[in-house]
C-alpha cells in the first residue's frame, strides 16, 4: 500500500519559484552584465500568484511535484549504490584482509554462542 503524498502549497511553490527567477533576473549584475527583464517579470508573476494562493498553479505544482518524484527515483539509487562501492565494499574487504568477524558469524565449535559478561558493572536502579 503505497501512502499518498500531499503537494506542497500553491502558495509555498509561487513563493519559491518567485525566488528562482529573482536570483535569474539578477545573477548578470555579478560579472557587470544587464539584467535579465523577463526572468524578473516572471518571478513577479510568481510573487502575485504565490502570494494570492492562485489555482493557477496547480498544474505546475503538479508538474514540479512529480518531476521530483522522477529524480527522487533515479538519484537516490546511483547515490547509494556509490555509497555502498565506495564505502562499505572496501571496509568489508579490509575486513577480511585482517580476518576481522565483528558480528562473530564464524561457525562456533561451542553448545552456544551465547557471550558470557564478565563484569556487572550496571545499576538498574536509575535507568532514566
């Protein structure tokens, strides 16, 4: 059973891409280069909507939405796929290069594999 996600605000989305198309309108002025007009009338046209919470922007909220969907399911397994190669494939190796068995998952010639603790220095008296 897959939970339904709920789209963020019409408002909380005019708002952002207000911001978006702000820093495009101004991003020029750093290299001493003209303002972008139509990247800032369009972020004013986001503020106007945003601000009104406009249904207007259903349907880009909706295509934003699943557009983050999409990348959602196609970066998060290339970044933990890099994670895993990169991170926990060389530490298992080092491992067992050292012949290292932190979990003790080595066959036991013993009855148990119950670990005996040899000192008892806890209080259950004060636990919180």
């Amino acid at each position: 059973m897959q939970k339904s996600i709920k789209l963020p605000s019409n408002r909380n989305f005019g708002i952002v891409f207000f911001l978006v198309f702000l820093i495009i309108g101004f991003w020029p002025l750093i290299n001493t280069e003209e303002v972008r007009i139509w990247a800032i009338i369009i972020s004013l046209i986001f503020l106007l909507l945003g601000l009104a919470n406009s249904k207007l922007l259903n349907p880009l909220n909706q295509i934003w939405f699943k557009f983050g969907v999409l990348l959602s399911k196609i970066i998060s397994p290339i970044v933990m796929g890099t994670i895993f190669f990169l991170v926990v494939t060389p530490i298992g190796l080092l491992m067992k290069i050292f012949k290292k068995d932190l979990l003790n998952l080595k066959l036991n010639k013993d009855k148990t594999y119950w670990i005996k603790k040899t000192d008892s220095n806890s209080n259950m008296k004060n636990q919180f």
